[in-house]
C-alpha cells in the first residue's frame, strides 16, 4: 500500500497539532487520509503525534465516544505499522 521510506536524520521531530484522527474534523476526511498523513510525517522525521480534533460537548459534530472510536483504530495502524511512532 504505502512505501515507508528510511529517515536518515538523527533528529525525531514532534507533530503538537496534527488533525489527523479520520473523519472527525477538517483534518482526515478517512482512515486512508490518515494513513497518509502519517507516512508523510514519518518520512520528514516524526515519531511523535499529538492529535488534536475540534471538540465542543455542545456543538461538536463527533462525540467523545466518536473520536475515541476512531483515534483507536489510527493508533492500531500506527503501532502495527510503524513501532518507533507514537500518537497521542
């Protein structure tokens, strides 16, 4: 699917507001977008990721519940994909 590609930086960067989390706001519209994003951040030395989604208890269109489901499901791929990326 996607090719990971060798960082060769010694430096590990930290992402501190990614919308990266699939389908919850204007970030990743879908799981393969985040998958992509996470390529991409990985290849320019990432191996930290701070999700950061729009929440609102009131006016938010994705419930707690809701991102929770679909961040666990990116940190599955993450983990299962790329051991030296964390995402928090």
């Amino acid at each position: 699917m996607f090719r990971k590609q060798k960082n060769n930086s010694r430096y590990k960067f930290t992402d501190m507001h990614c919308h990266i989390i699939p389908g919850i706001d204007d970030g990743a519209q879908n799981i393969e977008a985040s998958k992509r994003m996470v390529e991409l951040a990985y290849n320019e030395g990432i191996r930290t990721i701070l999700a950061t989604p729009h929440y609102h208890p009131i006016r938010g269109k994705a419930t707690e519940n809701e991102i929770q489901k679909a961040y666990n499901k990116l940190r599955i791929y993450v983990e299962s994909n790329y051991s030296d990326l964390h995402i928090y």
